[in-house]
C-alpha cells in the first residue's frame, strides 16, 4: 500500500535514499542487489531482502500458453500411470500393438 506521499508505510526517508542508492549501484537490476561494507550494511541487507521476498522468481512463474504448447506431448504421455498421468491422447502417431 502507498500513501498519499508516495511512500510504503513503515519507510522513512533515510530508507528511501538508501533504497535508491542500492537500486543505482545495481544499475537498477535486482538480480544484482548487494549489500556493500559499512555502517548500512544490515539495512541494505534488510532492504534487499524485502525486495526479493516481494518477487516471483522465474521458476515460481507460471508457464506462459506457448510453453505449453511447446512442451513435449510424447514426454507428457510417458507420466501415464504413474500420478501425473494427463490420460490418453491422440498424438497422430501409429499404434504398435493390433496393427494387421
């Protein structure tokens, strides 16, 4: 939540020019966030933290459609009877057994 200064309630002043600070010495990259030596170091490391635990990773992400899409139907069907099974799909592929 903001508030009507612009601010995230429960940051000061002093907290937003540290904020800003880190934000430019990672030339504004979070993958790249570190806190440096010296007298606002565990504040640095508090305000990193915030910032990482506020974040969707890439591995929480959601697939997008087209990764789905893109996924490998023969390698999904191999999970049948074994708890992922996604059930029987016709994949336009020539059945092995009962051809005559």
């Amino acid at each position: 939540m903001v508030t009507g200064d612009g601010a995230a309630p429960g940051w000061n002043a002093a907290d937003r020019e540290l904020l800003r600070s880190l934000l430019r010495r990672s030339d504004y990259a979070t993958s790249d966030l570190d806190a440096k030596a010296g007298p606002d170091h565990d504040r640095e490391t508090v305000i990193i933290g915030r910032i990482l635990e506020g974040m969707i990773q890439c591995d929480g992400y959601p697939s997008s459609e087209k990764q789905r899409m893109a996924a490998d139907r023969e390698a999904l069907l191999c999970w049948e009877d074994e708890g992922g099974s996604i059930g029987v799909m016709d994949l336009g592929a020539t059945s092995t057994a009962g051809d005559a």
